[in-house]
C-alpha cells in the first residue's frame, strides 16, 4: 500500500509539472509547416483508397463469381 501510495504521488507531481510546463494561451495558430505536414498524411491516405478499392471490388467479384461456379456445378450434375 505504501509503494502505491508514493507511485502515485509521483504521478501526480509529473502530471502537475507537465501542465506548468505548457504556456497558457500564447500560441498563435498552425503554421504553414503544420498545415503541410498533415497534408503529407492526408496524401498517404488517399493513396491507400486506391488499392483498397481494387481489393474490395475483386473481393466482390471473387464472392459472387463463386456463387455462379457453384450453381453452375449443381445443374451439370
């Protein structure tokens, strides 16, 4: 109970020492160096729609490919 008791006393004083730390109020906004870096992610996203699409669509194919394959057996037979 003690060992608890001091880890979290220490939790707590990092936690307060970590919000004296940030200024309050004094930024001024993104830069264009920000803006630049999520558009650099929001890129790499949208370039993984496009093989996911592919993927999806010949998943699609595949399923519904096997639907006719597998009706087709069955009236062979």
């Amino acid at each position: 109970m003690k060992n608890t008791m001091r880890g979290l006393g220490w939790v707590l004083v990092w936690g307060a020492s970590a919000a004296y730390a940030a200024p309050a109020g004094s930024g001024e906004g993104v830069g264009w160096l920000g803006y630049l870096f999520a558009g650099f992610f929001a890129v790499i996203i949208v370039t993984q729609l496009v093989p996911a699409a592919i993927l999806f669509v010949g998943m699609l194919k595949g399923i519904f490919s096997a639907r006719d394959r597998k009706a087709d057996t069955v009236s062979v037979e």
